[in-house]
C-alpha cells in the first residue's frame, strides 16, 4: 500500500491547534463580570480614533489579538480583555469577532495583533 499525500493546513486551521483550551467556555469573562465595578465608557479623541481605525484595518481572520473592549451590563459597564484568533471583520456590521466573541467596533478600546 501506498502512503497518502499530505496535504497543507491552512493557516486558520493550523492555529486553532495551538488555541488555548478553555474546559469553562466564557467563564473567565464571567468572573470579571461578578467582580467588575462599573465604568463609563471612554469617549476618544480623534487622534486616538483614528489610531485604533488604522489598527483595526490592519486586522485579518486567522490573525491573534488582544482587545480591550465595553461591556454593558445590567449593574453598568465594564472594559474586558481578550486574546485570540481574530474568526470574522465584518465592515458590513462593524463587528470584529475573535474566537467566537462579537465585538462592535464601536466598543473597541485597544487592539493589538500578536
């Protein structure tokens, strides 16, 4: 018998192999939710919007980021950091979703690819 040819793993698929394994999926956003004090939502200047849309653009699926972004929640709101694959930028909706977390560009408050 002979052997199978390999073939190449996208990029996508090769990083999901090196994601970090998270056995309580969202739990760490939760335990930062249940401690949080709330915050106001910071309102940029236009250089630091400008800087943060620059960045924004130079993000691609399969790309790995951390982000700092608003959450509101009943008690008020809150800024949560979250490294992963960038899975979707969605210009259509403004939205950019890593790992499987939806975040409107519009509570983007830092981005910075890995």
């Amino acid at each position: 018998m002979g052997k199978k040819p390999k073939t190449k793993m996208d990029r996508t698929q090769r990083a999901k192999q090196f994601m970090p394994f998270a056995a309580l999926k969202g739990f760490e956003e939760e335990i930062a939710l249940a401690e949080f004090r709330p915050v106001r939502k910071v309102e940029f200047c236009e250089d630091a919007a400008e800087e943060l849309d620059r960045r924004l653009h130079e993000v691609r699926p399969g790309d790995m980021v951390e982000v700092v972004y608003y959450v509101k929640t009943a008690r008020g709101g809150t800024y949560l950091r979250r490294t992963g694959m960038v899975s979707k930028v969605d210009l259509v909706d403004r939205a950019l979703t890593v790992v499987k977390t939806p975040i409107p560009f519009a509570d983007l408050y830092e981005i910075e690819k890995k």
